[in-house]
C-alpha cells in the first residue's frame, strides 16, 4: 500500500510540467556547480594540498568547510568557497536586523527586501574576497603547495575564488527562483551527499583490513541508524499552539465562530547554525597558537588543553552550543511580531490575552521547547568525537551534516507536495507531516 502510494507519487512528478521543469533545472544547475568544483585553481598543487588537509583538518573547522563545499576547499578549485560566503553575509543580516531597527524595517515590504537582498550580495563579494585572500596566505604557509608564492599569487587566487563564489551566488538564485526552492541549502546537501558515498565503502574497506571489526561495525551502523531516525523525529518535531481566529459572514456582515488553528513552533529551530557557531569559537586558540603561538609556551599548552577529545573540549563545546542555540533563535523567531500579526488579525490564543501577554506567552514556551533541542544539538555535535575516542573508530560520523541533508529533503520533499496537491495530486506522505516542518531560516541551515 505504502510503495504504490510513493510509486503514483514519483508518477505524477512526471504528470505536472512544471514541476517537471523545475526538478530538471535544479540538476542542471547542480551539474553545473559539481563539475566547477573539479577545476583546480591555477598555480596550486591539488594532491600536495589534499594530503595536508587528511593529515591536519580532520573534524576541525577547516574540515567542516571543506565538507559544505564537496571538497573544493582541500582541492583548491575555482569554487573552494562554495555558498559559504553568500551564508555568511546573509547571516549577518538576519543579526544585523535584530539589532538595527532600520534595517528591520526594510525586511518588512517588498521593496527594501529587494534593497537588502543587493546589500547581501555586495557583502557575499567583500567576505569571497577576504576569504580567498586569506586562503592565499594558508596555501602558501604549506611547503609544496604553490609553486610561485607572492603577492601576484595572492591577487590571481583571490580574484579566480571570487569570482567563483559569484557564480555560486548567482547559480543559487536562479535555483531558488525557477528551480525547487533554497538553491543554497540544495548545493551544500549535494556537497554532502556527494562526501557521504566514499565513507560508506570507506567503513567496508575498514572491515576486511580488520580495522574495525565486524561488532564494532554492527554497533556503529545502530548507532547511525538511530541518529538518523533522531535527526528526523527532532527536525520535524514541533509545539502546535492552538489559535483561533473569527470569520466574518460576507451574506449578513456578522461574526461567525472562529476558525481553529495553531502555530508549530518548532523545537529546533536554529537548525545547524549554533553547531556552526560553537566550532568557529572553540578554533580559535588553536589557529592562535598554530599561527602565533611557536614561541610561547603557555599558549600552545593552552590549545592542546582544548583539543578534541578533552573533558574541557566537551564541557566548552556543550555549553556553547547551548548558547548559540538560544541566541540564534532570539534572533529568527520573533514573539512580538506573531503575537501583532495575530491581534491585527483578530486572532487570539484561548485562554491569553492578545498583545503583550500573547508573546510573552508564546517567548515562554518557546524556551522551554528550545531546550530539548539545544541538547540535541550537543549531543549530534560531540558524536563523532566520542565514537572516535570511545569506540575507536578510524573515521568520522558526522551528525552535524546529518541534520543539513535531512533539512534540506525535508524542506524539499515539502516544496514538491505543495506542487503536487495544487495539481489535486497525493502527496508523498497521506498525512502531511512535513507540512508543520517550517521553512529554514535565510542561510540554508
């Protein structure tokens, strides 16, 4: 019953030609931007690069960076920033708008979204630029890596990785206009899956040179099993809070009972971004003491007292990743606009008040939901270490690219239902779970 209900929905893909044209446009432009992440930069010896990378960036932040790129960043291509840049300036304006009324204004009519938006894109090409120049300096820093180091160097990678992000920034816009929606969250989640295809036959090589034996590999893939059907339940989990709001009669002009409804608020609803934050911090004093720390003692001793797999590690990891995760749903969920936008509405939430009791309302449950997610979150984000440490395992699981890849098929198994049912077509799932899922904040995470 369940496969012929999946079958006549793959089918009626087919049937609608719009959404037929949007899926083949999205692969194009994902073919696209797969095949520009395999031309390497001119002057920059690939191989000698990626083997520095295996042997120093292992689940560091350079690791993570070149995972959300598909390795361009190891590789150094034409497109070793990836979407990352275009993330960040749009991140930066989320923050920027909580903090600048301004700014928050122009979010709320078409118009300055347009004029935001081109900020966004001014500020991608600024950060592509400090990014590839600094990238510059990091390869010239390995022996090996470039054959002409220089300031001519330093130009000509900088202006190749700008304009590569450019293109990328573009290639995502014309993804999320005419293809299947977030074409930023779309090129990390095949950056990601393209990553995931050699660990897998990696953990079988593994197996029959009897680095992992074959318990530890029954207990890893439980592991993984659950982590996945975690990463799921939490990413679609939410509070329905129930609203209602009153019709009026158009025959006689009088209010009728009100409608039913609720607002799902979602229970993680950062995402992936306090994960991303907590490790940016948590490099610091090792990029410190790597690049500034040979003659201090003190220093380098402090950074190996924060390596992976310290009590200190874990503690500072957990406790930032719980911050990260309120802060940042602080700034993309607003109780004080829901609670204005329901009480223009005439909407209202049995049993509280509109207005100002309504988002203290909301802001409370908020918190409280939001807790479950932070130590989820921690949980997803320490995994791998522990795995590696613990159970000794001789690569990384990472669940941090676990909770992007079933985001953004979530997010893109939604957008295709919602042009099946406007056909009058079933969707993939006879319930709608996903429905209640939300859209990901602005950023792709």
């Amino acid at each position: 019953m369940a496969q012929n209900q999946a079958a006549n929905a793959v089918a009626n893909i087919f049937r609608t030609p719009e959404l037929k044209e949007k899926i083949f446009f999205t692969l194009l432009c994902l073919l696209v931007y797969r095949i520009g992440a395999q031309i390497t930069a001119p002057g920059v010896d690939s191989a000698a690069l990626l083997d520095f990378f295996q042997q120093q960036s292992s689940g560091g932040l350079l690791g993570l960076y070149d995972l959300f790129t598909g390795g361009g960043l190891s590789r150094a291509t034409v497109f070793a920033l990836g979407i990352m840049p275009y993330i960040s300036a749009s991140i930066f304006m989320q923050i920027g708008a909580a903090v600048i009324p301004q700014l928050e204004k122009l979010n709320k009519d078409e118009e300055g979204r347009k004029k935001v938006n081109q900020w966004t894109r001014y500020m991608t090409v600024a950060l592509a630029w400090v990014q590839a120049w600094g990238f510059s300096l990091f390869t010239q820093g390995i022996q090996g890596v470039v054959a002409t180091p220089g300031f001519a160097f330093s130009v000509q990678m900088s202006f190749f990785l700008t304009a590569g992000a450019v293109f990328i920034m573009w290639l995502g816009e014309q993804i999320t206009e005419r293809g299947l929606g977030n074409g930023a969250s779309l090129m990390i989640f095949f950056s990601i899956a393209e990553a995931m295809w050699p660990s897998i036959f990696q953990s079988f090589r593994f197996l029959s040179t009897g680095a992992v034996g074959p318990f530890d590999l029954v207990i890893l893939v439980v592991i993984m099993v659950a982590v996945v059907a975690g990463v799921v339940a939490v990413t679609m989990a939410a509070r329905k809070v129930p609203i209602q709001i009153p019709q009026r009669s158009m025959a006689r002009g009088r209010m009728r009972e009100a409608s039913r409804s609720f607002i799902p608020l979602r229970i993680n609803s950062a995402g992936v971004m306090p994960i991303i934050f907590a490790q940016s911090v948590i490099v610091v004093p090792a990029t410190i003491a790597q690049f500034w720390g040979s003659g201090n003692p003190r220093l380098q001793e402090f950074a190996e007292y924060l390596n992976p797999g310290t009590t200190a590690y874990y503690v500072l990891q957990a406790i930032l990743i719980l911050f990260f995760t309120y802060f940042y749903t602080s700034i993309i969920f607003n109780p004080v606009d829901i609670a204005e936008n329901l009480k223009k509405q005439g909407g209202f939430i049995p049993g509280v008040k509109p207005g100002a009791k309504t988002a203290e309302y909301i802001d409370d449950i908020v918190s409280k939901v939001t807790l479950p997610g932070a130590v989820f979150l921690t949980v997803i984000a320490l995994l791998p270490i522990w795995l590696i440490t613990v159970i000794n395992v001789p690569f990384q699981f990472g669940g941090t690219s676990l909770l992007i890849v079933v985001g953004v098929a979530l997010d893109t198994l939604q957008q295709m239902q919602q042009h099946l049912l406007l056909r009058k077509y079933d969707g993939f799932m006879k319930k709608g779970r996903i429905k209640f899922r939300g859209r990901q904040p602005t950023g792709g995470f």
